[in-house]
C-alpha cells in the first residue's frame, strides 16, 4: 500500500448496535441519559450508535465539540433532527431557523441579550422571586408537606417569562399560557421517545390536547399583537414582544411578520422557563445533598445581603453563588445533549462524516470527561475559582450549546438563576423529601422520573 495514500484514507467511525431486546432492558433499568453515559465510557468520545433504523454519531470529547459548533460549522446545521420541533411547536423562530433566515434573526435579535441587555428585566426577576417568597412563607414553609420541587420552579419562572416577554398580568392567563406550553412540549417529548410514531392526524388523546393547547397559545399570541397594533405605538409595554414588533433590520429596513412573531413567542416561553426552572430545581436538590456548600453559600449571601431585595452591585458581590449556579449547570445540565446535522461532507478527527449524519453532542458527557475534569461526579463550586476556570478547555463546557448557535437566551438565564438563588437561599433551606432518591433521566430535558419532592424551611 502506497502509505501517502494512507495517511490521506479516513479512519472508520467505530459502531455499536446494541440487540433491541438488549438495548430497552438497558433503558429500562439505567433510564435513557444513564445507558448514554454508560455507552460513551465503554466504547469512547467518537461513536456511531445505531438503534433500529436510527443512527447517530455520539460526539463528546471537547476538541469534537469545537469541530462541530466552531471551526467547521458551515457543515453542520439544525436540519432533520428539528423538523419535528418546526412543525409541531417553534415554527421558523430563532431556535430552529437555519442559513440566512436564523442569520437575520440573530442580528435582529441578539441586542436584547447582551448582559447589559437583560438587565432591564432585573426588576421583574425581583418582583416575581419576592411573589413567591410570600407564598412560601404563608403557605409552605415548615408545614411539613413536601412540594413538587420543578412545579415550584416551573411556576415562577413561566411568570417571569411571560411578564417578559407579553407583559402578562393576569394569574389565571399565566396559568392557562403555562400548562398549554406545558403541554405541548411534553407531547413531543413523549412523541420523540416512542418507538412507534403515531401521526399527529389521528385523533388520540394526547393529540387532540396538542392541538387544544396549540390553538389557546397562538390565539393568544395573535390576539396581544393585534390589540398592540390597534394602539399607538407610545402606548405599547416595554417588552420583549414589543422589541420585536418594532425592531427593523437595519440594511433592509424590514420588520418581522406576524407568523414569524408568534413563532419567536413560542420559542421564547417553551425554551426561557422550563430550562431555567430545571436548572433551579436541581440547585436546591445538589445544595440539600452538599451541607459544606450550603453553608459557604448562606455564609456568602448573609455577609452581603439585608432583608431587602439584592441590587445589581450586590449580587455582583456574590462570586460563590454563581459559582455554584454555574456548577450546577455542569453537573445537571438541562439539555443534556443536542443534535447538529451534518449539510456537507466532512472529515472529524480522521473520521469520514457523510452529509446527513445526524451528531449527537453529549453535554452531559463532556461535563463528566475525565480528562478534563477531576473527580467529575463530584459537585465542586471552586472548579469556577477564575484561575481554575481560565485554565481549562474552552470547549469542555457547553450547557446552552456554543459557538454562533450559543442559546441566545443564556445571560437572561444565568441572571435569573443568580437572583433566584440568592433571594430564596438567603431565606430558605430545601430538604429532599427523607428516603427519596431521585432518577434522573432525560424527557427532552432534565428531570426526574419520580419528582423532586422537597420540604421548606425557613432560615
């Protein structure tokens, strides 16, 4: 063999087809986030996985990731892999747009954002954190009754969302908003777990609460627009909905179309609060199962704050309790993994990728690597020390994606969680329910098969 020719010749992408019959046992017992895990440690970082007739190339290691989402990411796009989120939840919105079309609405829409940006909506993470501080105390705390730690989550943040973004004030329209969204991305996560799909034409039930929830949300959509426009534009609510309606592109001059508004509404409500609620709920969860942490924590939030609400400054005088929000994100990221569709032919650390793999990148996984991360199951706030953090791969962590199609909603999330967590620890211990031990898996996001269940107790 001519050995010019094979230095040039693709490696072969290592393969694993796991029996079915073995594949569900699998499942089954180790859920389906743990047999992913456990496939990517014993057979490696770059691996085609074939279930059934699907196929995916497992990509985790960070050097992979980079590849994907940076240096050669014309080739890989939000393609195949998200027709089902396009046609049945977010429509064309920044989520799920590709080429040109998602360029455009990043330009449009990133000056929002910036952590500058979102700061305008400080207020209203105070408002509705100090909502339901009240609540907590009135109601829950040392009643001795758990709660539903992610219904808690869920609630404010789907209130912080919706004042955000459709200045929503009614209780009764944010519940009714909340649960249809609730809905539909429950359908299309159990949808995307079956093994047999059932068209969304046929009349089952889940179907047919799809389409009740659907038709509530985007008549409500719809509806705010047109009172807005039926308004002079003075009169219009300093919201993201309103930023949206008035933003124009500043080369064409041209504004968003209606579907295109809507579509970003869904997006924005289904993708800005039940990540963040995830990732909340999995703090005070990581916090009840590490005392030292939590004590360092209160140490840090009682020695800066009062009684009153934090300011801006004060809450950047608390580096531990982002530390630990960030550490959190590491450990229990609330997408554990995404897909990217090859477009193009290409070539991944000596492995040939046809156009039409689907790549599989394993948050979840890179967050765990071993080689990057010392005793990676441990829950560590001082790995985000900033000598700590600047050594690291710069690819080793990914919780809203990265690269150009980074979530564009990540500074709005990190706020949130920061002020959350510093108004409800400064007030509040959480204790798993005693004898409850979690199974965490993934349903299209982070959870908990059998719940959270917590008890409240005041500090």
């Amino acid at each position: 063999m001519n050995p010019a020719l094979a230095i040039d010749t693709p490696r072969p992408l290592k393969e694993y087809t796991p029996p079915t019959l073995e594949l569900l046992k699998a499942i089954r017992r180790e859920g389906f986030l743990g047999w992913m895990t456990n496939t990517w440690r014993q057979h490696g970082d770059l691996l085609r996985i074939r279930m059934g007739a699907q196929s995916l190339v497992l990509v985790t290691h960070p050097d992979h990731v980079r590849h994907v989402n940076v240096t050669r990411r014309e080739s890989y796009d939000k393609g195949e892999s998200y027709d089902v989120l396009r046609e049945l939840l977010l429509g064309n919105g920044i989520v799920t747009a590709t080429g040109e079309d998602w360029r455009w609405q990043r330009r449009l829409m990133a000056p929002f954002f910036t952590p500058r940006g979102v700061e305008k909506f400080y207020p209203i993470f105070l408002s509705d954190t100090q909502q339901l501080i009240e609540r907590w105390r009135s109601q829950l705390q040392g009643s001795g009754r758990p709660v539903e730690m992610l219904d808690e989550m869920m609630r404010v943040t789907a209130s912080v969302i919706l004042h955000s973004v459709f200045s929503t004030e009614s209780d009764e329209a944010l519940l009714r908003i909340k649960n249809s969204i609730e809905t539909m991305v429950s359908h299309i996560s159990d949808t995307g777990m079956r093994p047999v799909q059932v068209p969304q034409w046929v009349p089952t039930p889940g179907n047919l609460r799809f389409r009740r929830a659907h038709k509530l949300v985007t008549a409500y959509i719809r509806e705010l627009i047109a009172r807005r426009r039926a308004l002079p534009t003075e009169q219009w609510p300093d919201d993201l909905l309103t930023k949206m309606m008035t933003i124009r592109d500043e080369e064409t001059g041209t504004l968003m179309a209606e579907q295109l508004l809507i579509d970003n509404g869904l997006t924005m409500f289904a993708a800005g609060h039940e990540t963040t609620a995830r990732t909340l709920s999995f703090l005070w969860y990581a916090l009840s199962q590490n005392p030292e942490v939590e004590r360092r924590l209160h140490a840090e939030l009682d020695s800066v704050l009062g009684d009153a609400p934090p300011t801006i400054n004060e809450l950047k005088r608390l580096p531990y309790t982002l530390q630990v929000v960030k550490e959190v994100l590491r450990l229990y990221p609330a997408a554990p993994m995404y897909a990217r569709d090859a477009v193009a032919d290409d070539e991944l650390d000596g492995v040939r990728i046809p156009a039409g793999t689907r790549m599989l990148v394993f948050t979840y996984g890179t967050h765990r690597h071993p080689a990057f991360w010392d005793e990676p199951e441990r829950f560590d706030p001082d790995r985000w020390l900033p000598e700590r953090e600047a050594a690291r791969h710069d690819y080793a962590y990914h919780p809203f994606a990265i690269g150009p199609r980074i979530c564009l909603g990540n500074n709005f999330s990190l706020l949130e969680t920061h002020v959350m967590a510093a108004m409800l620890a400064r007030r509040f211990k959480l204790r798993l329910k005693p004898g409850h031990v979690p199974r965490i898996d993934m349903f299209g996001t982070l959870g908990s098969s059998n719940g959270l269940p917590m008890l409240i107790e005041a500090r």
